[in-house]
C-alpha cells in the first residue's frame, strides 16, 4: 500500500511537472524528425568492402597476387579522382563483409575469386579461354548498391585490360542479399532513436528523486515506516512508464515518416522497458551526487552526452572488443546499457531476429541495471536517508 | 513519559547536546528554550529518531511500546510540504507512509484540515496558499498518523495574529490529552503555552520548571518605579534606607525611587506604609513584572550566538 502511495503520489507530481515532461517526451519524436530531414538531405558515399581470396602464383620464384593489386588499384583511383564517394576496404571475411551489408555499415561486398592471379596471368600469356570470377554481394534493389557494383565492375574491368591487354576475362556474379537489405539509412537509425528517448529520462527520474531532498521533504518520508526500496520502487516505476511512452511515441513517429520494422513489438517494449530501468538506476547516481533540479541538469549533462554520442544511440559508432564473453565482445562502451539496447533493437526491429539471439545484450543491460542500482541505492541512502 | 538520560550528541570535535538528562511527562506542554546554538534542534532530532546519540538513552514509557516513528508527529521551523499536491493529496499521502490505511486517514485529514482553518483549502495546491496557511498544512502533516506526541520547533513563526490564536487553543487543547514539546525564541509563546519548561545553553540543561517558579526564582525580578509629589533627593534616600529591611535592590533619583525583586508585588503594602511614614507623595506607581525573557537573558547571558 506504502509503494502505490509513492506512485500515485510520483504519478500526479510527474503530470504537474509538465514542462519537463513534455520535453523529455519530446526529444525522442524530434530526433527523429531531424535525423529524417539529415538522411533525406546528406550527401551520398558508397562503401565497398572486398574479400580478396586470390590464393597468387609463384612467378620467377616471386610471389604475385593480382588481387592485392586490384585493391591498390581501387585506392589509386580514389585517390586519382579526388572526391570520389566510392571507398573501398579490404576485409578478412565473407560473413563479416555481409554482416556488414546488413547493418548498412557498407554498400556492396566483392569476393575475389582463388584463381584471380591463375586466371590473369594465363590470360596474360595468351590463353585466351582463361576466365576469372568476381562476385557481388548486395541488395539489388538499393540504387547504393547498384552505383557501387557499377563502378567497381569498371574498376576491375580496366584492371583487367591493364594487366592483360584483354577484354571479357571476368565473370561478374550477382548474390542478392536478404530482406534486411531493403531497409533504409534511416530504418537503420531509428533503434538509436528510441534509445535516445530513454535517455531523456535521465533527467525527469534524477529530479524525481532529488525533488524530494530539495524540498526537504525527504525528512517526512525518513520521519515516516516508508523502507528506501518502497522509495525508490515508486519512483522508479512512475518513471518507466514515462520511458516507455516515450519510446511509444518516438516509434509512433518514426512508423508515421517511414519507418519499417521487422520484429516483435513486445520484444522491442521489453528492451525498452529494460533500458528504461537502467537510465532511472543510473539517474539514482546523479540524484545521489546532486541535492537541486538545477544541479542534475548541469551534473547529467556529463552522462547523457557520454550516453547518446558513444552508445551508437545518436549515430553509429565503431568499437573495438577489450574481449568477449562467450563469443559476445564487450567493449568500453558496453559500460553504458544504450550499447546493448541499441544492439538489442537493432536484431530485433531490423534483423528480425527472435529473443534467443539477444540473450547477451538483455543479460548485459540487467546485470548493468543492478549494478547501477546498488552503487545508486547505497550512495543516496548514505546521502540523503541515512540518519547522522 | 520520556525519559532522556545522559544524553550526548557530538560532531566531530564539537559537542552539541553535553550529558542532558530530564523528564517529559505524557500529558502537558513542553517548552524547550535556549540560544541559537544551544543544542535544542539536536535534542529534538534525536527524540524524535532522526539523529543516533552518542551516548545515553531516550525511553519512551507508558506509550505501549510504540518506536518513535508511530509516536512522534514532528512540525519543523521550515514549511516542508509537496508543493504540487493539494492539501488533502498530501496529507493522504503521508498518512499511507505511515502505514495507515486510507478509509482511516481520509476523515483524519478532512477533520485536521477543518481544524486548523483550512477546509477551505482542501483541493488546493500547497505551493498556492499563504504563508500562514503552508504554516498550518505543516503542523496538519505532522498530526495526519495520529501521534502522541507533538513535537513542535517554532510553531508560531509566520502566523498573523488570529492564527496564532486558533494554533494556540489548538495545542492547549492537544496539550490536554497528548504530549506536546515545542522549542521557540518566542518567550510569551512559551509563557503562555508551557507547563513546563527546560532552559539549555551549550548542550547543557540550565533549568527546567514551571513559568511562574522561573520567574519568581530568578533574574532581577519585578521592576517598581514610584514616583513622588513630593520631597527632595534626601527624603528619597532616607525612604530607601527603610526599605533597606524588605532586602529590596534600589536606585535613587530626583523625584522617583526604582526597586527590583523577583515578587516586588508581595511588598506594595509595606512600601506604602513606609513612603507615608517618610512624609512622601506617591503619584504613580510603575510595575514590569518578571518576564521569561528576563530569566532567560540572566541565564543564557546577553551575548549574540552564531
């Protein structure tokens, strides 16, 4: 009964605060309206990621890879042409190459045939049968793809006449991607998004909480049977709500301009309502360190810059794994729960991918949540609750 | 009754409450005084459980082994309320951290709002009302569990003159029944309101009693000034050294004579007789009665407190 007393009495105050609430349930349908406008209007660049499988020949006892040569002759023409928008990049692998692809981290993937050097080189000393294969990997219907295949068919065209003084000796294959191919820029963008609409919530939650020391009503509340778990269970449970409105809206918004989803909704709520459990623990640090609405506004700055600009929730980011735990990597900004979200929402909304395949991210966003929420619970209990 | 024993609170180097022992009966008004400083919040805070001693005790006896959260209903000098929730939100909300269930706090508000003049204000937010309202939605969220004791720290501060009336009858008539212990710096409150009273200074107990035994007990007491139709500086003096015999305090001038005693009343009829026997003309009589700001000032001394 203490617990629906905190949130009834957290509900009304959260509506009469109304201004930072509708900012905060604002931000998220905003970002998505900008990002909207920066896809529809940014300038293009093609990437174009090669898998060079070229095993080479052995000629006067030299190695020779025709392969390495071609990707050479890629970077050349870049550089040759100036502010090409076509960016070529050599990877180990075909899986990674279509992971890639499927993220929208790249354009289109080149394989390079075993026998590229053989085939050249036969060519080369008048073997006129000697046919080479090269094959294209990407979503045929994305006009990204079909600019990049076009171009890089017409760089390895003109490699081939400039090693071979021959025409025709390679033989372009088409591999079409799956569905997720057909997914757009800012398909990709909206999981970040609505992560970023809980983000927000750190404020509204940090001043939830501090509210009640800067109003020194948390001597009541000390003076009163009222435990720190009822405390800040309402609290808690008010501002989720609020997070997952806000996420509601924001995919609202985002379905009303386009966007296409490919997965579960009540799966997406989970990791919202999840994510939204995080941010309000973590907002229980800033509440614990600040004692006034006006310092969690200029102390959760700090985090909420580190949370959208280095999650991948405002743009997508590159990181590198410190290490993995089995098979999942676990990067520096795996501290931040908005990097599992993200990755969470990202198979779920735009892989399609079931609730299997995210076990690591959800086990990852709990395990943060509870981590948050002790070292929060203990600091503001020390700070705020404890008798002296 | 409470019973503080040996009481001590110390932060760090300083000591703020210094061996305070003393009883409060279950039944009556408590005042609390002393200068700023003199450790009166600190008592307060640890009887009501907001702040651990450091030594000694407090027991809570004949309350039905009741902790000092079910007990004490706390009103603290500053207006500590929700803002953004009405009166009766409020206070139905503080009565649900209580534990108390709803169809029982309910008509407990409504009755201590109508109480203390504020039904009017039942639905209104408490950040609107005035500051003599949000004074008595204080003294109403520290009332809402139904406490046995009231612990009050400045509770008329900020109330024009009718609603201190209606706070006073208020306590009085709480007084009467519960257990009532205020700590103020206003000396005709506490005069007024207390059975008791326990003076400190420096974390230490000073006295405690009646008002009207510390008034007749100490200080300079009761001023007399008498002034005279008649007679000269010389037959002032000489009426003086009459009144030597009554150990009377005197100063002499042209034409009046001042007296101090802590009961100056009990000797109007020997001054008079004594003033007639010299020849003297009273015109006027001038009385200031003992105060218990004059106790006070002789007690705690006259020195500003940080």
């Amino acid at each position: 009964m203490k617990i629906s007393g905190v949130i009834v009495k957290s509900f009304r105050e959260q509506v009469r605060s109304f201004w930072v609430l509708l900012l905060s349930l604002s931000m998220g349908p905003f970002f998505i309206f900008v990002y909207f406008l920066i896809m529809e209007s940014s300038k293009p660049q093609y990437n174009i990621l090669v898998v060079n499988g070229d095993s080479g020949i052995l000629e006067n006892e030299q190695p020779l890879n025709y392969g390495k040569e071609l990707l050479r002759y890629f970077s050349a023409a870049n550089l040759e042409i100036g502010s090409t928008p076509f960016v070529t990049t050599e990877i180990g692998d075909r899986n990674t190459g279509i992971e890639k692809l499927k993220n929208k981290h790249a354009d289109a993937l080149i394989i390079i045939s075993g026998s590229f050097t053989q085939s050249l080189d036969a060519r080369k000393h008048h073997d006129s049968l000697a046919l080479t294969g090269i094959e294209f990997i990407g979503d045929l219907t994305s006009s990204n793809y079909l600019i990049s295949a076009v171009w890089a068919n017409e760089m390895v065209n003109a490699f081939a006449l400039l090693t071979t003084h021959s025409k025709r000796i390679v033989e372009v294959t088409e591999t079409p991607l799956g569905i997720s191919a057909s997914i757009s820029g800012f398909d990709m963008i909206v999981p970040g998004i609505l992560i970023v609409s809980l983000i927000m919530l750190m404020f509204t939650a940090s001043i939830a909480f501090v509210a009640e020391v800067e109003n020194k009503t948390i001597l009541r509340l000390k003076l009163s049977k009222l435990s720190t778990f009822e405390f800040l269970g309402g609290i808690g449970f008010v501002q989720m709500m609020v997070g997952i409105i806000s996420v509601i809206l924001t995919l609202f918004t985002a379905i009303v301009l386009g966007f296409h989803y490919q997965g579960s909704l009540i799966l997406m709520l989970i990791i919202a309502g999840l994510t939204s459990l995080s941010i309000i623990s973590f907002s229980l640090i800033i509440a614990a360190v600040t004692k006034s609405a006006n310092e969690v506004l200029v102390v959760g700055n700090f985090p909420m810059f580190l949370f959208m600009f280095f999650t991948g929730a405002a743009f997508p980011l590159k990181s590198d794994a410190l290490f993995t735990v089995a098979g999942y990597p676990v990067t520096l900004q795996g501290l931040m729960t908005p990097t599992h979200a993200i990755s969470a929402l990202n198979k779920t909304l735009i892989m399609n991918m079931d609730v299997t395949r995210i076990i690591p991210e959800m086990i990852a966003i709990i395990v943060l949540t509870i981590f948050y929420f002790i070292i929060g619970g203990i600091i503001f209990k020390q700070r705020h609750l404890k008798l002296t | 009754m409470i019973t503080i024993t040996n009481l001590k609170k110390q932060f760090g180097d300083f000591t703020a409450v210094d061996g305070l022992s003393f009883g409060i009966h279950k039944k009556g008004i408590f005042g609390l005084l002393g200068p700023n400083g003199a450790g009166k919040t600190t008592t307060i805070s640890m009887i009501c459980g907001l702040l651990k001693p450091s030594g000694g005790t407090i027991v809570y006896d004949d309350f039905n082994g009741q902790g000092p959260k079910s007990l004490i209903g706390y009103c603290p000098q500053e207006n500590i309320f929700y803002p953004k929730l009405t009166c009766f939100e409020q206070l139905l909300f503080i009565g649900q951290m209580y534990g108390i269930a709803s169809k029982i706090i309910k008509p407990k508000a409504l009755e201590l709002l109508e109480l203390l003049g504020l039904k009017d204000k039942t639905n209104e937010r408490a950040g609107r009302l005035s500051g003599g309202m949000k004074r008595r939605l204080n003294i109403c969220l520290a009332l809402v569990h139904n406490p046995e004791i009231l612990i009050l720290d400045e509770p008329e501060a900020g109330l024009d003159p009718q609603s201190r009336i209606l706070v006073r009858d208020f306590f009085s008539a709480f007084g009467s029944e519960k257990t009532v212990i205020l700590t103020t710096h206003n000396m005709d409150e506490a005069d007024r309101l207390a059975d008791r009273i326990a003076i400190m200074d420096h974390g230490k107990l000073l006295l405690l009693d009646t008002p009207q035994n510390l008034k007749k007990t100490i200080g300079d007491g009761d001023i007399l000034e008498i002034q005279f139709e008649n007679g000269n500086e010389q037959q002032i003096s000489q009426f003086a050294g009459k009144l030597g015999s009554l150990s009377l305090k005197m100063t002499t001038g042209p034409n009046f004579l001042l007296i101090k005693h802590p009961n100056v009343i009990e000797h109007l009829p020997a001054i008079k007789t004594m003033a007639e026997e010299t020849g003297l003309i009273i015109s006027e009589f001038k009385l200031r009665q003992n105060t218990l700001e004059d106790v006070f000032i002789h007690l705690t001394g006259r020195t500003l407190r940080q």
